[in-house]
C-alpha cells in the first residue's frame, strides 16, 4: 500500500515535470514568436500611424466640410446671394485643400488599394461642392426646372456615391491591417450627404423651390453711374447756370465711378462716353470694366477727348445695360461745361 502510493507521488511529480517542461517550451517558443513579431509589428505599426494619422485628420476635415455645406443650405433663405455665393467658393476651396492634401499623401503599399478608394472619396465631394454652385445660379436664373433638378440631384448623387465608397475604403483598411496581423486597424465614419432623400427627385424639387422662393436670393442685375462721382481734368472752377467751368488745357479727361447694383458678378460691362459740342462736333469712346462684383464700385476713367475753349459741351456716360437688367433710371448721366 505504501509503495502503491509512493509510486502514484512518483508518476504525479512525474506529470507535473512534462507539464512544466511542455509549459516552459510553449513559453519558450511563445515568447521568440512574439519578440520577432513584435519588432515587425513596431515597425510596421509605425508606418501603419504615419499613414492613418494623417488620414484621419483629412476625414475629420471633408465631414466638417460637409456640415458647413448643408448648414449654409439650412440658412442660405435668410442671406443674400452674395454671402450665398462667398461661403459656397469657401467650402469649394476648403475641399479642394483636403482633396491635395490626400493627392500628395503617400502610403504604404499594403494601404495602395485603400488609399485609392479615399481618393476617389475626396475627388466625388469636391466634384459636386464645385457642380453645386453653377447649378445653385441656374436654379436662381428660373432655367428650365427639369434642367435644374437634374444637375442639383447629380451633385447630392456624387455626395451618396462617396459616403458608399468611403464605406469600401474603410473595409479595404482594416483588411491591410488584418494581414499586417493588426485587427482593430480602423478609422472614423464618413458621410457627405446627411439626408439621403435628397437623391430622390421630388425632393429635389421641393428644395429647388425652397430656394427660389428667398427674395434676397432672387438674381437682380444692374449697374449704375454714381454721378456725384464725376471728375474732370483740368478741373471745375466754376459754374454758370447749368453748366461747369473747368480750367484750359490742350485735351480733357473724365472719370467716374460705376457700380454693381445686383446680386450677381458682371462681365464685360461697357462703359460709353459720347462728347457733343454746341456746334454738333462729335466723339464717342468706350471703356469695357472685365468683373465687377456685386455691391463693388469702378473708377473708369477716358482721356484724350478735345478740347474747345469757350464753347459749350456736354459728355453723356452710359454704363451697360447689363443682360436682363430691369431697371434703367441710372444708367446713363449727363454733365455740361464749358472750358476757360
């Protein structure tokens, strides 16, 4: 009996050493897996941050970037159509940088595949806040609404399309990280367009009339002679009855200042100075302004008209009209003198 159970204490010590050994091998081997692993994965985990470090950054931006968007939309009643079109060339330019920003990102080449799909994400948002604007003044310019329905609804589509495609990047992400043997490689969610009703048509159109119905978005076009603004070379000296005396010289020059009324940026606006003496001698010249935005005010200024001492004369200015401008009252000014 006795030697009965100093042989079972024997075979237990007996299993308890293979137990110890197998542990201290598994251990053993365990732990050159891991100390191997773990100078790789120190390494690659670096790379692995320098490239979802700034990536996150980006993403964090084009969501704020869509928040200022449609918090403009939410507002855009309430302000007037140049504000309107400041913050949209704003959020044009702040997506534009973060479009760059990832363009000139270069990632590991396990991330390559991913880093694609981001791309395009950033290419897609950029794409329709740049498409939105002209559609905006289209929808603002009473087009056809079957047009402006189309090109609004192809810019909030471009917005789903990219939130459905960031979803791919994100799972092309954590499946590089998976084979790098990191399995919580993951990165925020993204999402551009925050109601997706706005893909459908009808919807479409009641945000198309939400819009049009805003009386300070409602283009107004117009420009105007500020005729106080007028100046003369040589200048006024006197005055008798209506008209100005301005000094001698050998020519005259005018100046004056024309100004954007509207609500909307004009191109190429012609400004026409027409020179008449009392005896019908005639000369006509014309300045063209390129841009003037709204509210924005021009000194335009013609030289070299004749001069004709002691005869009364008279210079008519004339700024635009502009395509579509409604009224006409102070487009055109006249001014009479006489030179010493």
């Amino acid at each position: 009996m006795e030697r009965r159970g100093r042989r079972e204490s024997i075979i237990t010590l007996i299993i308890m050493v293979i137990i110890v050994l197998v542990i201290i091998s598994f251990l053993s081997g365990l732990w050159n897996f891991d100390t191997g692993k773990k100078e790789l994965t120190d390494e690659v985990r670096q790379d692995s941050l320098d490239y979802v470090n700034p990536v996150s950054v980006y993403v964090q931006q084009s969501n704020k970037i869509s928040y200022d968007f449609f918090n403009i939309l939410d507002r855009a009643s309430d302000m007037t159509r140049e504000d309107l079109d400041s913050e949209l060339l704003a959020i044009i330019e702040d997506s534009r940088i973060v479009l760059e920003k990832n363009e000139n990102l270069s990632p590991p080449e396990i991330f390559e595949v991913a880093h694609g799909y981001l791309q395009l994400v950033f290419e897609m948002r950029n794409r329709a806040y740049e498409n939105f604007k002209p559609a905006l003044s289209n929808v603002l310019q009473d087009l056809d609404l079957d047009i402006s329905t189309t090109q609004i609804t192809g810019t909030f589509l471009d917005m789903y399309m990219s939130d459905e495609i960031y979803l791919s990047f994100q799972d092309k992400l954590k499946e590089s990280g998976e084979e790098l043997g990191i399995s919580n490689l993951t990165i925020l969610d993204s999402i551009a367009l925050k109601d997706r009703n706005l893909t459908d048509t009808q919807e479409v159109v009641d945000f198309i009339s939400k819009i049009e119905s805003a009386p300070e978005l409602k283009e107004r076009r117009g420009v105007a002679v500020i005729e106080d603004s007028v100046e003369f070379n040589p200048g006024v000296s006197n005055s008798q009855g209506d008209y100005w005396i301005i000094g001698s010289g050998s020519e005259i020059n005018v100046s004056i200042t024309i100004e954007n009324q509207g609500n909307v940026t004009e191109n190429d606006v012609d400004v026409i100075m027409k020179y008449m003496s009392e005896d019908e001698v005639i000369d006509e010249k014309k300045y063209t302004i390129s841009e003037i935005n709204p509210s924005e005010k021009k000194v335009v200024e013609i030289s070299g008209f004749a001069a004709y001492p002691g005869r009364k004369c008279q210079i008519v200015i004339t700024a635009g009209p502009v395509p579509d401008e409604v009224f006409l009252g102070n487009n055109t000014a006249t001014f009479k003198f006489m030179m010493d």
